[in-house]
C-alpha cells in the first residue's frame, strides 16, 4: 500500500468511527432500541453518511479523492 492509500483508510476509518459513535450515542439516548439494534442502526447511519475517499493513480501522479453523500462531485484532497 502507498502512503496515500493509508491515508485515505485512516480518513475513511476516523469518519466512520465518528459517525458511528456519534450515531450510537443518539440512538440510545432518543429511540426505544435494546440490544443489538442499537450498534446495528449506528452502523449503517454511519456507513450511509460517512465520506468516501480513495486514492487513484492520474496523469500527474497519485491523488486522493473524496466522494460524500451530500456533494454532487467528487473532490480532491491536498
């Protein structure tokens, strides 16, 4: 893996565990879920809204890209 890719992990991992957790706290404190439904329901709140990044190989060598759920574009970073 290059630099790049790892970065682009850590990003998309960093997003998905803040959603994630800030999604769980939610849950708990204002819905009437027990058990395994409440990780289950911030899991996928935090896989639907968390960004998308990749890291791709172009004509002026590797960039990283963001693709969210709430932009029409993808976006390059750095």
């Amino acid at each position: 893996m290059t630099k790049l890719q790892v970065r682009a992990f850590l990003y998309q991992l960093g997003c998905f565990a803040i959603l994630f957790i800030s999604a769980r706290f939610l849950v708990e404190r204002y819905t009437n879920l027990t058990g395994i439904w409440i990780p289950a329901t911030a899991f996928v709140v935090g896989t639907l809204l968390s960004p998308k990044f990749k890291a791709m190989k172009t004509n002026d060598g590797e960039k990283l890209f963001m693709k969210w759920i709430f932009t029409k574009d993808v976006k390059e970073i750095g």
